[in-house]
C-alpha cells in the first residue's frame, strides 16, 4: 500500500511538471511572441476599453481603424504605431466588429519577389469604400513610457463615439521603447544628461 500510494504521489508530481512545461511551449510557440505580447495585451485593454464605452456603433456597420500617429505631428508614425494599429485590428475583430481594410488594393501585383495585395500607395485603393467610423489614436512619448489616446469618431459629423487611454510603460514594450541616452540630439544640437532616460524615450527602428 506504501508502495502504491508513493507511485501516485510521483504520478502526480510527474504530472504536475508536464503540465507547466507544456504551458510555457505553449507560450512560447503561440500566437504571442516575446517581443509583440506587450504590444497585444495594450492593444486588447484599450479596445475592450473602446468597446465597453461605445453609445452608437453597432457591431455590423463598417469600421475602419487608422494608423496611430505622435501627438505633436498628426503625419508622423513609428514601427510601434504600425504594431500597434495591427493589434487593434485584431481586438476588434475579436469583438466581431465589421472591419474595413484601407489597405488592399485594386488589384493583385505579380512580381518575380511575390504576389501583393496589400498597398500603401493611394493611386492603388479603392475610392468608393463606404466607411462613416473609424478608430484614430495618437502617441505621447515621456521619459518613462508613452500615453495611448485613442478614439472612434463618426466622420459624417465628427461625434466621439468611444474613447480610451493608457499609460504604457517602457518596460511593457520590450523590444520597441528604449530609454533616452546620456547625449541627446535636438533641432541640430547635442545636449549632455547626467543619466540615461532624463529625456523621453525612443522608439528602436524609428521611421523618422
């Protein structure tokens, strides 16, 4: 009896440690990479967010969702608000929102480097997508993260439907936000700190 009772009890010890393992191959090997989960999880917080305090867009009408630009300069982005706009494509169809994507093309061009659909050249799209919501967010860098402000906004009559904010950290974007170095280059002049992140934060792979 001695004997049985010390197998189950290894059984389930055995078991036990088979199953943690298998949890961290699964988060591993899922859908949520290292670098991109902080970007998801922000991404998911935000549209729930969106979705919990919506007065007038209804799940079927269409919805388009832009991509996130600076606060001080509405014709910027960066490669975190490009990730960014693709997590709040994927929350939102989570919600089972009708979703428009402004960026396929007219037509599949069929090149010796692929096929392509998708386009970031205007002369391309389509002119008759009939769209009347649409999610715009904007990013505000600091010296300890960045501020996500992000909206859906009827653009017949330019009403707020839903609005969201978060505080993201550097610390929750690893891969993407860097901390500001001691040397500092602005408007052509270099300026020294006495420590690193006195300035805001950068993003790694800046397009600007």
């Amino acid at each position: 009896m001695r004997i049985a009772f010390l197998l189950s009890f290894y059984l389930l010890l055995y078991g036990c440690a088979q199953s943690e393992k298998l949890d961290k191959v699964a988060f591993a090997d899922g859908n949520s990479l290292p670098l991109t989960s902080g970007i998801n999880h922000i991404s998911q917080q935000i549209v729930n967010e969106l979705v919990l305090r919506n007065d007038a867009l209804r799940a079927n009408q269409p919805l388009l969702v832009a991509t996130p630009v600076l606060l001080t300069d509405f014709n910027q982005t960066s490669v975190l608000g490009l990730q960014l706009q693709q997590g709040f494509i994927a929350a939102m169809h989570d919600h089972q929102f009708n979703l428009v994507d402004i960026n396929v093309g007219d037509n599949i061009r069929v090149t010796p480097q692929g096929d392509f659909l998708l386009t970031r050249n205007w002369q391309q799209l389509p002119t008759d997508i009939a769209v009347e919501h649409v999610l715009v967010s904007t990013m505000s860098m600091n010296n300890g993260g960045m501020v996500v402000n992000a909206r859906i906004i009827n653009i017949i009559n330019n009403r707020v439907v839903s609005a969201s904010q978060a505080n993201v950290e550097l610390a929750n974007v690893p891969g993407y936000l860097m901390p500001s170095q001691k040397l500092v280059s602005q408007e052509g002049l270099l300026y020294r700190d006495s420590q690193m992140g006195a300035k805001e934060v950068r993003v790694m792979g800046d397009l600007k």
